[in-house]
C-alpha cells in the first residue's frame, strides 16, 4: 500500500510537473511571437522618401550594420545624381550642414549596387578621416558587409577630383572620379574586402546619400 501511495503522489507530482512546464512553455511561446512582431516595426528603417536605387529588403539588410547612434533616425536622401547632378562639389555642397554618418549607394551600369557608409560626412581632406564605424558594402551578386580590420585607419579621403575609401597596398577599397562617373574598386587592407563590383573599373550609373537625422 505504502509503495501505491508513493506511486500516487509520483504520478500526480508528474502530471503538475507537466502542467507547470506546459504553462511555461506556453507563456515563453506568446512572448516570443509578441516580441517577433514587435521588434519589427520598432527597428524598422524609415526612409524620408523612396530610395531610386535600393529595395527595401536591402535597406534593412543595410540597416542592421549601422552604427548604434544612427538607430531610431529616419534616413532621409541628401544627395542624389538624379536629382542635383554628376558633380563631386556638389555633393562635397550637400554635406556643409551633416553631423551624422552617411551612407553612399551606388548602381554602375551593370546593375550593381554597392558602396560604403561613412562615419563621418564626406569632405575635402589633406589626408584620411573617419573611425571604425565605416564599412564598404556590396549587394554583387549577394549582400556583404566589410568591416575595419584594424590593419589601419585609411576610412575616407576627399580630394576635389576624387573621392575614395580604404587603402593598403597602393589600392583603394573604393575609389570615386570628380564627375562621378568613372569608378575602381580593389581589395583593400582597411576593410578586408573583394571587389565590390563585378569589375575592377566600372561606370557610375546613379549614386544616392543618405544621413540619419
């Protein structure tokens, strides 16, 4: 009898065990889908207007590499080829009044989108500025990112007929002529990266920047 008892208050201590963990499982469950359905729209970027060159599934790929201080801000379009045209000092114009990092999207005439986001705004420098933030990217053929190495700090360079990105080895990771048109792309030391582009040299189709303000 002794034995049926224990067996007993066994079986019951299972089936509350059971009930227990069942409960449990079904509250950790909805707080999960609650928090699956939440984070979207709290993270999601928003763009002050429709971007001419990235979709959006690549604008949120984008997005979850940018640096913290650029979350919660809506990207809105500072300069675009289509719009203000192929000049570089017009684009150097866009920046006077920019505090925060920009992101640079470029289509060559391939179809390709790449380019890089910049810690700090683009501008005419004596030699190369910029932090760790900077990173290339490239959506050629998949999306990747290429973060700083820390092999050296070669982020940005402006000159009033250039603009490039990265260094090392006597190449640019990513490198821009004054009329916006012509482009080079090599691997570089600053960032660890491939060519962005399917070839070395490539045309500039359109470019767009983007702050975060």
């Amino acid at each position: 009898r002794l034995w049926n008892v224990r067996r007993g208050r066994k079986a019951i201590n299972l089936k509350y065990s059971h009930q227990i963990t069942t409960k449990r499982e079904t509250n950790a469950k909805q707080g999960t889908d609650i928090k699956a359905e939440a984070e979207p729209d709290s993270l999601r970027p928003n763009l002050s207007e429709p971007s001419e060159l990235l979709q959006y599934d690549q604008v949120e790929k984008l997005a979850k590499h940018l640096p913290p201080r650029t979350v919660g801000y809506p990207w809105t379009l500072i300069y675009s080829t289509s719009r203000h045209g192929m000049s570089i000092k017009t684009l150097y114009r866009s920046m006077v009044e920019q505090e925060t990092p920009v992101l640079m999207a470029i289509k060559d005439s391939d179809g390709q989108i790449f380019g890089a986001l910049s810690s700090d705004p683009f501008k005419v420098s004596d030699g190369f500025y910029g932090t760790g933030e900077t990173f290339l990217f490239t959506f050629c053929p998949e999306f990747e990112v290429f973060k700083w190495t820390g092999d050296n700090m070669f982020f940005v360079k402006g000159d009033t007929d250039s603009l490039a990105f990265g260094g090392g080895g006597g190449e640019f990771g990513l490198w821009l002529d004054g009329d916006l048109y012509h482009g080079r792309s090599h691997a570089c030391k600053t960032f660890g990266n491939r060519t962005l582009s399917k070839k070395e040299d490539f045309f500039v189709q359109d470019i767009e920047i983007w702050a975060f303000e």
